[in-house]
C-alpha cells in the first residue's frame, strides 16, 4: 500500500510538471497570437486620435514615443509584456496602470461571479437530478418548459423588465453598485445595500446558467442510472438517494469537472450585457469599452490573463478527475 501511495504521488509529481511546461509554451503562443492580431488589425494609433481629437502631429510623435509603439514589433511585444508584469504598463485612455485598473474591475466583478456561479450550480444540479429520475413526470415537463423559455429569451429582455418591476412596485434603485447617498450611512446599512443591488444581476446572470447545465445534469443522469452497476445497487437494497447521489452523480460529473475549468475566465468576460444594464463596474464592461476606445493595453492584458485563467482552470480539472473517477489514472 506505501509502494502505490508513492507511487501515485511520484506520477502526480511528474504530471505537474510536465503539464506545467506544456501550459506554459501554451501561454506564450497565445500570448504572441493574440498581440499580433490586435496590433495587425486595420488602422494604426496615428488613424485614432488617442487621448483627444486635438492631438497635434508633434503630439502624436510623443504619444507613439512613450507608448514604444516606433518601434519594431518584436520589441513592442517584449516591452509590453515587460511593463505588463512589472506593473508599469499605461491604458492610452487615462494613462492609468493598467493592472491597477484591473485590479479594481475585478473587484467589483468577483462578487457578481461568486454569487451567480453559486446560485447556477447550487440550483441545476437538483433540478436536473430531480427531472432524470422523475422522467416524464410534472416536474420534468415543468422543468423542461421554462428551460427552454430562459434559454431563448435573452437575458436583457428579463432584465429590463425585472427593473422597471421593482422600481414601480417597491420604489427601490436598482442601478449601479449602492444607491445614491448612501455614502454617509453605517456599515450595515452600506452593506445590506450593496448585497440588494448584487442580487438581482446576478440572479439574471445565472438564469441562462441554470437553465443550460440543469439540461446537461439531466441528460447525463438519464444515461448514468440505466447502467447495470445502478440496477446492481438498487437490487442490493439501498436506498434511493444513495443510489443516485453517491453512485449515480458521481459518475455523471466527468464532463462537469471539464466544464469547471471553463468557468474561470468568467471573471475576465463577466457579462457584458447585465453588467452594461446594471451599470456595474466589472471586467466585462471595462473590456467592451477598451474595444470600443481601441486601449490595445487594457485589451491585451485582459485576453492574457483570460488565458491564464483558462490554462488554470483545466489543470484543476485534470486533477479533479482522478477525484471524481479513481479509475483515471494520470
């Protein structure tokens, strides 16, 4: 038994690293791929006005100067990832740090992705379990139906009409992260009204969630408790529950330990929409309106460390596996 527990963390070992090494020549071809297309794209800072529409030709030549954007691209590429890292990089929109800017975002963008990861997965697990074993039931049509509202009307039509609900039957602001004036009040108060205006957006931000993985949930449990090690148990005499949470989910998790690493980059992409109606100050937001300003800085630090998280989040998932399923074996 020592010899294999050895064993198992002598190749867990060798999996870090070697998955290590091949995430991070991963990590530096996106990295590369991503600022070329950014910067090979059509039109050039020149053709921008930067920072204002009175930008003189002597203006600009400074603006390209300090920004390295005169010299060849391989050196813009190591300058850039270099200031990156060191914490020096400008936005061209404010000259802010940009990982200060980011770092503030996302702030504001981990509690709304906190809250409605949790209420997505916390909710379509028991109603996806729920709909498979009841199959054909009341609760599985009822389910299935509002399923399929929640994934074909979008979730801004939901929104619009969930703010002018509230607002017209409660009077209550909804907007932005705290109500107006609410500055001076005590800490209670501030925090029970910032958990009221983070409710609602992510609620809508988790409905198209739950209604897409409780479809996914169900479907695997259909296909899980027809196999003949489901039949074996229920003839063993156990009981319901322990025949489909602890034998049946189980081995229905595999593709939802790959969906997990997927999840992280949510707190880059956020939702832009709810975010944009909200008028929250998350990472999504702050993304759109690097595109739309053309800040190639604010937008290329965002797509790196989307990829990390990326990368992150599927190594996890590989670890996962040997968790969830012990005949996988790294």
């Amino acid at each position: 038994m020592r010899n294999f527990i050895e064993c198992i963390n002598l190749n867990m070992f060798f999996f870090t690293i070697r998955s290590f090494f091949q995430k991070l020549v991963t990590l530096l071809f996106i990295s590369i791929i991503s600022f070329l297309v950014v910067y090979l794209a059509p039109g050039e800072p020149s053709q921008i006005d930067p920072l204002n529409p009175k930008f003189t030709p002597d203006d600009l030549v400074k603006f390209r100067q300090e920004f390295n954007l005169d010299k060849p691209l391989h050196v813009q590429y190591y300058l850039f990832y270099k200031n990156l890292f060191i914490g020096e990089l400008k936005s061209w929109k404010d000259n802010q740090p940009v990982l200060g800017k980011i770092h503030e975002r996302f702030l504001n963008s981990l509690w709304l992705f906190i809250v409605g990861t949790l209420i997505t997965w916390c909710l379509s697990f028991p109603v996806g379990i729920g709909a498979a074993i009841k199959r054909g039931s009341v609760f599985d049509r009822t389910t299935t139906f509002f399923a399929y509202v929640l994934i074909s009307i979008p979730s801004f039509f939901f929104a619009y009409i969930i703010i002018i609900f509230v607002v017209q039957t409660f009077n209550i602001p909804v907007i932005g992260m705290q109500t107006f004036g609410m500055a001076q009040a005590g800490e209670l108060y501030r925090a029970m009204d910032r958990i009221w205006h983070l409710v609602i957006p992510s609620i809508l931000g988790a409905l198209g969630g739950i209604a897409l993985l409780s479809r996914y949930v169900r479907a695997q449990m259909l296909e899980v408790i027809h196999q003949d090690y489901i039949r074996t148990a229920r003839a063993k005499g156990l009981s319901s529950d322990r025949v489909y949470y602890r034998h049946g989910l189980r081995n229905a998790l595999l593709p939802f330990v790959t969906m997990f690493g997927l999840i992280l980059p949510g707190l880059i992409g956020g939702s832009v929409i709810i975010e944009s109606i909200f008028a929250w100050p998350g990472m999504g937001r702050m993304g759109y309106e690097a595109i739309i300003a053309r800040d190639y800085p604010i937008i290329i630090a965002l797509n790196f460390i989307a990829a990390v998280l990326t990368l992150i989040g599927t190594f996890i998932s590989d670890l996962l596996y040997m968790v969830v399923d012990p005949r996988i074996r790294l």
